[in-house]
C-alpha cells in the first residue's frame, strides 16, 4: 500500500524543516512566543510534508511575519482534526477494518479512507451494494459533524484487468463512475456540501499492490475518500483569489 510516514522519512524532512523550527523560536517577542503551544517535531514535518506535496510549490518563511507563524498554527490544528477524526473512524468502522473490507492510513494528501471495491461494487458495475450503505454512513457522519470545514476527494482505483463484457470503454471510466456513485450519494443521500468534495479516476494506473495476484488486484481495486486540509497558497506579496474563468456558453 501506499507508504506512510516513517522514522525514515521523517529523518529526511529534518534538513528541510530545520529552517522553519528555527524561525519559530527566533522570531517574535518572547510574550508571544510563550503564548504559542510547543509544537512537536512530528507535527511539523507532518505539516511541512503536507505543504510541500499538496502545494507543489515552495513554502518560504520570512523572519518577522507573524502570518507565517499563523499559518503553521492553522495546519496544526487541522492535524488535530484529521487525528480525532481517524480515532473516531477507527472506533465506528472497527468490524470493516477487521475484515480488511476498510483501511485508515494518515498519509501525505491527509486522511485516507480505502474502501475495497468488491465491498461497494458488484463486478464491472458503479452501483452502490445496499449492504454497504451503512458503513459508507459511518463515514458521512464523521465528514459531517468532525471535520465540516475540510474538503473531500474521492479517487477511484482498478486493476489492470482489460475491460471484456461490462460495457465499460476501459477502467478509466468505470473508476470514475464508482467515485462518482459514492460522491453522488453522500451528496445526494447524506447532505455532505456539494462545494467541499470532488471525484476522480485513476483507473489501473495508481496500483498499491502487484497485479500478478488475485489478493493484489482485489487490493488494487478501491476507492478512496481522503480528507484534505486546507492548504493556503501566497503568491507574491499577499494573497491572491483566483480569477473567475470566461464564461463558455455549451
């Protein structure tokens, strides 16, 4: 499956956060900086692992910007929210998680739900099993009530099977379609906001496991809802909204 963080890798974000911890105790008044709780070092290469690998971009600190400092702050009680939603996820999907029909991993895009698709999904079909609407509400409840603020992702994964009686033109559609069923119905079911969640497929193209094996195309065959925190962007001097596209008339 796709890695979590590790005490290897957090030894190599350690180079890259250094600078930024060393800011943290350097800039301000010391009354400001006694207010600020201590923030392990975990949690800031968590956050800097997040900054870097959702941004894309490169995060520069700049000695006395007290939003810099604000920032982190932000990031660090999202962490908070992710980890005490995991908690609460773990407690209420404990049949599914061990029954491997549902895994938890805190990975760098956030907080990652895997569904196995044979648990949601009859073969080569995008129609929700009604014996997997229950867990599927666990997890709309979380969304709903423990993390209201941050936006969702649904990704849909395959094997590399070739597409054969399903009708599908390839996996890349019928990828999509799942994510889109489980969008569709905690939007349309469980009153999730339209605004804060999206849908894509990845088709055979995102393996986590060998597809030499039946146990490795069931695991590859999935799909994921990942929590995402929301990750503020500067560009240049200040922040910047993004322009409104040119209206394109169908």
């Amino acid at each position: 499956m796709s890695p979590q963080l590790t005490e290897q890798s957090e030894g190599k974000l350690r180079g890259r956060i250094y600078p930024e911890s060393r800011i943290l105790r350097d800039e301000g008044s010391k009354t400001e900086e006694s207010r600020m709780k201590p923030v392990s070092f975990f949690k800031i290469a968590l956050i800097s692992l997040i900054g870097f690998g959702l941004c894309g971009c490169t995060v520069i600190f700049q000695k006395g910007r007290r939003s810099d400092v604000e920032k982190i702050k932000e990031l660090s009680q999202e962490l908070d929210q992710l980890a005490q939603a995991k908690k609460l996820l773990e407690e209420r999907l404990q049949s599914e998680i061990n029954d491997k029909q549902v895994k938890l991993q805190m990975m760098e895009k956030g907080l990652v739900i895997t569904f196995v698709a044979d648990v949601l999904f009859d073969s080569g079909k995008d129609k929700i099993r009604p014996a997997a609407n229950a867990s599927l509400d666990k997890v709309a409840l979380v969304l709903e009530e423990n993390v209201p603020d941050l936006s969702i992702g649904i990704e849909g994964h395959t094997d590399n099977v070739p597409i054969k009686r399903s009708g599908w033109k390839s996996n890349w559609e019928l990828s999509s379609a799942r994510a889109l069923s489980v969008l569709h119905y905690l939007v349309d079911n469980k009153g999730i906001a339209p605004q804060r969640i999206s849908a894509i497929g990845y088709g055979e193209y995102r393996p986590v496991a060998s597809n030499s094996t039946k146990e490795g195309r069931q695991a590859n065959r999935r799909v994921e809802i990942v929590i995402l925190p929301q990750i503020n962007k500067n560009k240049g001097a200040g922040e910047t909204a993004m322009q409104e596209p040119v209206e394109n008339l169908k």
